[in-house]
C-alpha cells in the first residue's frame, strides 16, 4: 500500500527582513499522511485537495506546499481537477483577532519620525567621528568647526553635542505624543463605532479571477469622504509553536534564527510567531483584543481598487499567481476585502472582511515573494 503526503515547506519573511540573508535562515519542513492505497487511487484522490504551489525560491523567502506519494512529488501534470477546490479548515486564530471589523490607521508622526531618527543618528555618528580627528586635523592646520565649548553647570561640553543632543530627544517627544493622539483617538472611535457594512459575495471567489462583489454602507457620517474597496492576498506568518515542533526544537530553549525569544505581553500563543516585539503598531487599548491598527501581512499583494457604487462592482485580481486560501499551523495564505474611508480628520478608517478563496485548478507560482517590513504605519492602505 502507497501513502500520500501533504509537504509544507516555508522560510517565512520575519520582522525587517531586509535585515537577514534568507539562504541562512533555515526552512521549517513538516511532512504529513493523507491517507493509503493504491498509486492510481491517491492520485485520484487529488482532484478533491487543494492544488500544489511555491511561493518564492530555495534562496529567497519561500512558502511551499506540494503532495508525495512515498516520498516521490506529484506533479499537477497528472492530476485532472474539473472544479476549484475550497479548503475547510478552520480560520487561524490571528484572522479572527487582527484582520475582520474596524481599524484605524496610526498617526502619520510615527514614519515620519521614524525616517528622521535614522538620518539623526547619521548625523550624530558623523558628528562624533568629527569631533575624535578634530584635534589631528588642527595639527595640520585646519581651523576647527564647532568644536567651542559650552560650560553647563561644572561641566564643559562640545558645542555639536549641544547642537545634536536635541535632534535625538525631539523625535522621542513627538513619538511620545502621537502615541497619546493613538490612544484618544481609539477611546472616541469605541464610544461611537459605526454599523458595519453589508458585502454580498456576486459570486464565489476565486485565486487569480476578478471579485464580483456588493457593497452596502446603511451609516455615512459628516466627516466621511472618499470611499473604495479592494482585495489583499499575502502569507500570514505561521504559529510560533508549530515552528518550534517542526525544528524539532523546545519552546523553552534558544529560538532558530529569524526568530525572538518568547515576549509575553506582546504575544500569544496561536497568534503569530512572536518576532513584532512589540512594534508591529503604535500603542493600543486593552479594550480590544488583537488591536485596533491593521497589521499588515509581511508578504502581501493589492489587487484591484474601486470607489464604491451601489451597483455589483468588479475587483481585478492581484498580478501574481497567488493560491486560494490555506489555513493549517505553518501556512496561512490569507485573503480579505478593505472598505476604505478617508475621513477629514484622524486619517481612513478600514473595515476588513475575510475571504474564503478558492484554488485555481493548477499550480500556483511566485519566483519572487514580495515583502515589507511588516509595522502598521509604514505600508499604506
């Protein structure tokens, strides 16, 4: 008797992943039976499972499911599906959490002073690289720039520090501040939380076809403007403990690399892989659970954009060849709907959906996974 298996395979982007080499991260493998027969049998059995695809290379970020039948791969090549196919699984915990209700977007403060620390910290570097040759370059004969002294309390210090000090305690304040806005603005938004829309699905979604979707708003309010719909795809990160069982690692000892080690205010078991650290979004009510600022998917694509009408309206698909939607521990492709409103004050306020999306009939493949550092004010909706 032959057994098939189910391969998933994933080197998932974590958190600033233009910080890592992905060829030194490891891949996580995790390899499970289906179910036994006959060679001819399993491979008819395929037409009612999910199609095979890989996201990404070997070298790069990759996300990859495929089947075996003793451990040799099935090619979509002899497999026949005459319909789409629909995972069942249950939703992760992470989209019943973090991605389906209202969102807000951040104060814009945060990425701009998160830019302009960056550049400070240049400019203090090279401030203090002046300051060490300075004496060498007075020797030579080169006049000094900067280099007085300003005498606070018992101490004399270099008038640059005094000149750049500030420019690294400014952007703190400012964070500090839009922080505090975040919060006044998530307490108002939960004393007067709009009703939320009605989407009625045309027809049933599927991966690489256009959305045929309507759209219905009962409440419109003064400070509403512009109002569009879309459709994002993306790889939601896999749960941090099947990470570990699948390593063959123990939860309590060193994480793999590309991983952080367990942060317990911030994560939950389930959630996500635990390697945010906290930055993922600004400062966040306790009220909600998950949070009232959409995270977004460190690997995503948008599709199609309308603004909305009262007619049955047509979202083109994304550009890439993404799969339907899959729920198990490692892989989570993940579909959704955004109602964007831009509002006059506050910045859009989102209302997000999850998609339940069927495969194409064939293998779905991404040479290149498309990634973003993963913080909620940095990737615009």
């Amino acid at each position: 008797m032959a057994e098939l298996q189910v391969e998933q395979r994933i080197r998932y982007p974590p958190f600033e992943p233009h910080r890592f080499i992905p060829a030194e991260l490891p891949i996580v493998t995790s390899v499970q039976a289906v179910e036994t027969g006959n060679h001819d049998d399993l491979v008819h059995s395929l037409q009612s499972l999910t199609p095979s695809f890989k996201l990404g290379g070997e070298a790069s970020w990759l996300v990859e499911q495929r089947y075996l039948i003793d451990g040799i791969p099935i090619t979509d090549e002899e497999v026949e599906r005459g319909q789409h196919v629909l995972e069942q699984n249950k939703k992760p915990l992470i989209v019943n959490k973090q991605r389906q209700g209202w969102y807000l977007t951040p104060n814009p403060i945060h990425a701009a002073v998160r830019n302009f620390i960056s550049k400070t910290v240049i400019f203090l570097l090279i401030t203090l690289g002046y300051l060490f040759i300075e004496p060498l370059l007075r020797s030579f004969g080169v006049p000094g720039i900067g280099t007085g002294t300003v005498r606070i309390g018992l101490l004399d210090y270099p008038l640059l520090a005094i000149i750049v000090v500030p420019f690294l305690f400014v952007p703190l304040a400012l964070r500090v501040g839009a922080n505090l806005a975040d919060l006044v603005q998530q307490q108002n938004f939960l004393k007067s939380e709009p009703v939320d829309p009605i989407v009625t699905l045309v027809e049933q979604p599927i991966a690489g076809e256009p959305l045929k979707i309507k759209v219905t708003i009962d409440e419109e309010r003064d400070d509403w403007n512009d109002i569009d719909i879309l459709w994002r795809v993306g790889a939601l990160p896999p749960a941090r403990e099947e990470i570990f069982r699948s390593l063959g690692v123990a939860e309590t000892k060193q994480p793999p690399a590309g991983l952080t080690t367990e942060l317990p205010h911030h994560w939950e078991m389930g959630l996500d892989d635990g390697t945010g650290g906290g930055e993922e979004a600004p400062m966040e009510t306790r009220e909600i659970k998950g949070g009232l600022f959409l995270r977004p998917m460190r690997s995503m694509e948008t599709a199609g954009k309308l603004a909305l009408s009262d007619k049955v309206m047509t979202l083109e698909p994304p550009e890439l060849n993404w799969p339907g939607t899959v729920s198990s521990g490692l892989i989570r492709i993940h579909w959704e709907v955004i109602i964007r409103i831009q509002r006059s004050k506050g910045g859009p306020l989102l209302w997000v959906l999850p998609l339940a999306v069927h495969h194409p009939k064939t293998t779905s493949t991404i040479s290149i996974l498309p990634t973003n550092d993963g913080r909620a004010e940095s990737v615009p909706v």
